[in-house]
C-alpha cells in the first residue's frame, strides 16, 4: 500500500504555481479518502499533438502532473490522437483544419520522447482516447451530445465571440469540449489538469461526469507562462520560447537573459523548488546567482547535470569574461550606414541588420524590446550605443541576437 504525506502538506505542493482549483474543498476531500485508504488519485492531463516540438510553456502543466506523481498519485498521460483529429478551437477565432492520423501520430512519438524528460515513464499511465472514441457507435455519440445545449456550448467565450461576429461555427468543433469530457468518464479521472485557456473544457468533464454517475473531478488550472520578453505568453511564433530540445548553451543564454523579477515566476512554474526556498532565495541570495541555479536546474531538467554545468561555464567565458566562440562570424561595415544623426554613436537597430542578425529595422527594434540583444555581451534595450570609431581606425563590436553572435568591425 502507497504512503502520502500529510493532506496539508500534499495540497501546499499542489497549489505551488496552480492558478485555481475547482473546487479545493473537494481536493481536500479526495486527498483525505486516498490518505484514509492508500488509494492513489487519478490525475488526467489531455496533450492534442497538433505540433511535433514542446517549449517551456508547454512544462508547466507537466510539471503539474509531475508533483502529483511525487506525492505518490497515479497520472495519466492522455494523447489525443482522436480529439486532435477534431482540432482544439481554444482561443481559435476561426476552424481550424483537422490533421491526418498521420501527422498525429508523427508528432505524439515526438511528444512522448519529450514529455518523459519530465515525468517518470515507469510511473505514468499513457492513453490514447482512440482507445475508446473508436469503440463509439452513432447511437452513442447522440446520447453524449443529449448531456449538453446548444445555450450551454454559446456560453464559451471564443463560441459566443464568433456567434456575435456571425464567423463560422464548424459543427464538428462543439463535439470537442464533449469529448475532452468523455475522456474524464472514461479514465474515471479525480482530478484533470489544464491551463487557464482550458477552463470551459475542464469544467465540462465535471457535468460529463455527474450526468454518466460518476463523482465529479477537480479541476486545477495552471497559469501561461510568459516569454522571454516578460510580457507576451511564450511562443515560437513570436520568438520569444525556450524550445526543450535547444542545444544547453542556448537553453542556458535564454534563461540568463530574462529579467529579475521573471526569473522568480519561472522558479515557481518550471522548477520544483518549494516556495518557502524561493522565498528564501529572494531574501538571501544574489540576482545573478539565482539566475544562473536555475538556468542550471532547467538544463540539467532537458540535458543533464553534465551538460547544465558545461553550459553555464560556456556562458560565462562568452559574456562575463569577454571570450567568444572560436567560430564567431565576423562583419565590416561602414560607419554611416549605422551611425546616429549627430553621428556620437551607433543606431543598433541598423548595426543588427546591417550585421545580418536583422532582416529590418522594425524586427531589430522589436528584439531589443524583447530583451533578445546583447552588446558586447551585456543586455541592450537602448536605440544608440554610445560609442565612436577612433578617426584614425576602425573598432570592433560584439552583437549578439538570442544565440546568434557576429564580431562587427565599424570602419570610419
């Protein structure tokens, strides 16, 4: 029979980077049954693979499953080959095409590869809900759609916006929160897990649930973690993710290149450090040094220990001591063609295109703001470097775009 550790101290653990939980009163409940009977809960977590690559953000709701797992509770681990057929319409502001068996399946292989860098293989129930939509008849699906109105689908708040607008609702797409709820009725779920875009879906598992006989699960949202520029959620499409298959040096620059008070939020959602720690680090320890553990613990999550270690002293021989890569690409251009207005310094969005970092000025400002440009291998978020060529000679300076450096000789 499993132990778990105290109710209070398994839901102080479960709460650590939860957004909300419906309701925590039943939470407390179930934990207090499984405690009472060494019975583990069963803990659902859905993953469509409509993408073939995961990033940091794509964690948090993994790591999520991961502390139920260390508690001692059973997670699942469900793959949506039949639901990504259907294409989630989550934040969609129009249908989006459904993917081929095939494109699914390519990109759960890749999925699970990645996914258990996080969770325990041994320890994880994985599903695929074909498993059980396949088995459904014609007569079935009617009695599913019977559980839920048309009123009650309209209530979502991406449905109703594009009801309003009069956009297309694709019949196909109000069979998706039903069977993301079936899938609960099926895995007999306690407790299911999503981010807080997921809330509408979750909470239909809930009255699936009751309407099949069925208690009714919890539902604990977790929150969207924001990019590297600290403002927008974090995105390869913006440019602004720590992919979890990047190679650990560029794992690594990217985390060191977020800002102080980011770094605090990721410590909360990608790492399992307890929050009494992070309280203690805010108060104790040096910013930097802070960064740098975790940029170690998050490499070391995606690498190893090995690789996290290289990676941070790679790091700091490129931007703290001044080093570059042997292999830096180096580039000449002509002062004029960077040089500010009153020509006392160097404009950087030109100096990054004119380097071939940038492919405009408008993308260049746009990195700056996000925090992705370095000059000689400190953070720029300025709009000229204060600095000249000697009239009598050129001069050298280190750009750097995410992980891409260049040495630029500024000719006069």
């Amino acid at each position: 029979m499993p132990t778990f550790p105290p109710v209070d101290e398994q839901l102080a653990y479960i709460k650590k980077g939860s957004a909300e939980i419906v309701k925590e009163s039943e939470l407390r409940s179930k934990l207090e049954k499984s405690l009472a009977s060494g019975k583990p809960l069963r803990v659902k977590a859905g993953f469509d693979p409509t993408a073939p690559d995961l990033h940091l953000g794509h964690t948090v709701l993994l790591r999520k499953l991961k502390h139920f797992q260390d508690l001692g509770h059973t997670v699942i681990f469900l793959i949506g080959d039949f639901t990504g057929m259907i294409g989630d319409p989550t934040g969609r502001s129009a249908t989006r095409p459904p993917l081929s068996p095939e494109e699914i399946m390519r990109n759960a292989k890749t999925y699970m590869a990645q996914v258990f860098k996080i969770l325990s293989q041994a320890k994880t129930e994985t599903r695929f809900n074909s498993e059980w939509f396949d088995k459904l008849k014609s007569a079935d699906w009617i009695r599913l759609t019977a559980k839920f109105t048309v009123s009650q689908m309209l209530e979502r708040e991406d449905f109703h916006k594009r009801f309003q607008e009069e956009k297309p609702i694709a019949m196909h797409e109000l069979l998706y929160p039903l069977a993301q709820g079936y899938d609960s009725v099926a895995l007999k779920a306690d407790v299911e897990l999503g981010g807080t875009d997921q809330k509408f879906n979750l909470l239909v598992g809930r009255e699936m649930q009751r309407a099949y006989g069925q208690e009714s699960q919890v539902v604990l949202t977790t929150p969207i973690i924001e990019g590297l520029d600290g403002v927008q959620k974090m995105s390869k499409s913006l440019g602004n993710a720590i992919g979890i298959q990047e190679p650990p040096l560029e794992m690594y620059g990217k985390v060191m290149s977020i800002s102080d008070a980011m770094m605090w939020r990721y410590y909360e959602l990608l790492t399992d450090v307890q929050l009494a720690e992070i309280e203690k680090m805010k108060a104790e320890s040096h910013p930097m040094e802070s960064k740098k553990d975790l940029a170690r613990r998050i490499v070391t999550d995606f690498h190893s220990a090995e690789a996290a270690t290289k990676a941070g002293e790679d790091w700091a021989k490129q931007f703290q001591k001044g080093a570059l890569p042997e292999d830096v690409e180096q580039v000449s251009v002509p002062f004029a063609d960077v040089a500010t207005r009153d020509g006392d310094g160097i404009r950087a969005d030109r100096l990054l295109v004119q380097a071939g970092l940038a492919s405009s000025a408008s993308e260049a400002t746009r990195k700056i703001k996000e925090n992705a440009v370095r000059v000689n291998g400190e953070p720029f978020l300025g709009v000229a470097i204060n600095i000249a060529p000697d009239p009598a000679g050129s001069m050298s300076v280190t750009v750097q775009l995410g992980r891409k450096i260049k040495k630029v000789t500024i000719n006069p």
